[in-house]
C-alpha cells in the first residue's frame, strides 16, 4: 500500500534534485513538489514503453498525475525539450537514469549530455525538479556494462546536485532534504 505524501508548503527555487531508489516515492515526491507551488506543470517523460511492465509503469503514472499536467515525451532530447516550455511553468523531468539509459543505448556521450543539461539548467529560470534513481548504494555490478552505467549514473547526480538549488533524497516515501 502506498502511503499518501504531504504536500510540501515551500516555494520552489530554480533547481530541485529528488534522488531516491526504485518504487522510493521519489517521483510521487516530486510531483507534489510542483503541484504544492502551481496548478499545473510540465511533465518531461524519458521512459519509454517497450515491454508491457514498462508499458503499464507509464500508464500508473499517466493515471496518478491526472488532467493537471501537460506530457512531453523526450528520451533523449531533455535539453530541448527544457528549452522549449515557458519559464515560469514548472517542470518535472522522470527520470535522469532513464535519460541515462537511452543516451548509452544510443551511443550518445553521457557526459557531454550531462554537460548539456547543467549548462540548460543554468539559463533556464526554473522551476524545474528532476527526479534520478541513485543506484550506488548496492554491491559493485558483476559486469562492464552495468560498472559503466553506475559510474555515468553517480557522475551526473553529482553534477546535477552541484547546480541544484535544493536537494531531497527519497526512502520508504519519506524525504530527507540534502541541500
């Protein structure tokens, strides 16, 4: 059973970091982030619905957030799709690892890409909240390909957190602000 958050009673700054791990309630977090400060907001989606359980993830998200939230689909362009809502709107971008995932399986450069957001997040006048599984606090992968995804994953959270404004870390659906 999920457990209702309270809706946070703050003003939201330029750049917020929810971190968390999976089924966390970071996203849920994040989502009553920008609806305790708006009526609406941006949702930016970087999942993709390739196998049915991903397909019907998507969906209870879909359902949870409601009418209240216009849905942009950017796997791979975050930074274009930031570039183009109006600043003062919130935005909520679910989620950097996914981001993460499609940008390694396009073969595009992580790092240069992280740089792309930073630099994005920076001229953009927020508020914008990203969301990002923090996926270091297990056993060292037993192969290259996970090792490399961990180590871009940590990276950019790090890199995210340091231009962040405020940073909230999410466990058992309870937050635990870092910054």
């Amino acid at each position: 059973m999920t457990q209702s958050l309270p809706s946070p009673s703050i003003q939201l700054p330029r750049v917020t970091l929810v971190l968390g791990g999976a089924r966390s309630g970071k996203s849920a977090y994040a989502e009553r982030l920008v609806l305790g400060a708006s009526e609406a907001g941006v949702y930016v989606a970087t999942a993709q619905g390739r196998d049915p359980e991903m397909m019907q993830r998507i969906a209870l998200h879909k359902e949870r957030r409601g009418s209240k939230w216009q849905t942009i689909e950017a796997p791979i362009e975050v930074v274009g799709a930031l570039s183009s809502i109006p600043k003062t709107t919130p935005v909520l971008v679910d989620c950097l690892t996914l981001w993460l995932s499609n940008l390694m399986e396009a073969e595009i450069d992580p790092d240069r890409e992280s740089e792309r957001l930073v630099e994005c997040l920076y001229a953009i006048d927020g508020p914008v909240i990203l969301v990002s599984n923090e996926v270091g606090l297990g056993i060292v992968p037993d192969n290259a390909l996970a090792r490399r995804f961990r180590d871009h994953a940590g990276r950019l959270n790090q890199t995210v957190a340091a231009s962040a404004d405020q940073v909230f870390f999410i466990a058992a659906g309870l937050a635990m602000r870092l910054k």
